[in-house]
C-alpha cells in the first residue's frame, strides 16, 4: 500500500509493490506513468485519486474505493485523517456506509490506529520525493480470518535521498 508518489516510482518501490498480492495507492499519484509502471507488475492495482492528481487521472481511477476483500469492508480515499480526528463529512459516509478499514493519505504522515467508532484507519505515508515528509514510507499487511494481520512497515529511505 502506498500513496503520496507525486509522480515518483523508484525500483525500491517497484520491488515491494512486485512482492504484494494487491497494490493499493491512496491518491496524490503525479503521473499516468506510475499507473502504468504498476499495473505492469501484473497485479491487480487500485487506487484513488488526490488533490494534485489531473482530469487525465481522475478519469482512470475514482476520489473513492469501496470493496470487500478477506471479510473486510475498505474504504480508499486521498484525505480522511487520522483515527480520533476524522471529520464530519468522513464520519458521516462511514455511519451511511460502514466500512472496516480506511485508507487515506495526502497528510505525508505514516499512521495506524483504531477511531473511537470502530473502523482501523490507516496512512501509508509517502514514498515520493516531494513533501515534507522525511522519510519515504510503505505499508504491507496480511488478511487472514477477517483481520488485518502482520503490518509492516517499509522504510525506503530519507526523502531528499534516492537510494539504490
């Protein structure tokens, strides 16, 4: 899972997101070319679009995906905010329309944590090279029996620093 590329995809990148069953980008792409480089991993690739994102993106994929997988009700979309703070307009989808798990970005900041209603809200962070952030970052998990099971994550190294 990641978001916040900006139009990045560096083979680092590429490596984990080869290694996922699914490869989730919560918004803020940059570029075709990242969804391009992606789906030619030959996974399935879901994504939502962000702030930055163009009518060429928003065209491809949605501001929002829902769907059940392994039990569990996911909610994609580029701004939420973090569990505990959601804003009304967030909560309020959630109450017409449950869902598990919540993924967002846009904030450039890695965060997990349960909202006080329940739904598991996760941010990758970002793994472009454009933001404040300072390092770039990646999430994986495992769904087994209707959970989220073995979050990792992916550190890819300081912002302003390609690595090898």
């Amino acid at each position: 899972m990641l978001s916040d590329t900006h139009g990045h995809l560096d083979d680092r990148i590429l490596v984990h997101a080869a290694a996922a069953d699914e490869i989730w980008h919560a918004g803020d792409v940059g570029s075709l070319d990242v969804v391009d480089r992606l789906a030619a991993l030959g996974k399935p690739v879901r994504g939502v679009y962000g702030n930055i994102d163009g009518a060429t993106l928003r065209r491809v994929w949605p501001q929002d995906q829902r769907f059940t997988l392994g039990g569990l009700r996911f909610w994609i979309t580029h701004i939420a905010g973090p569990a505990g703070r959601l804003p009304a307009s967030i909560k309020a989808a959630l109450r017409s329309e449950p869902a598990d798990v919540l993924i967002c970005g846009h904030s450039h900041i890695l965060r997990v944590g349960r909202d006080p209603s329940g739904v598991l809200c996760i941010n990758p962070g970002a793994c472009g090279v454009h933001g404040f952030h300072k390092v770039r970052t990646m999430l994986r998990f495992t769904l087994r029996d209707g959970q989220v099971c073995d979050l990792a994550v992916i550190e890819l190294g300081a912002r302003g620093a390609l690595q090898p």
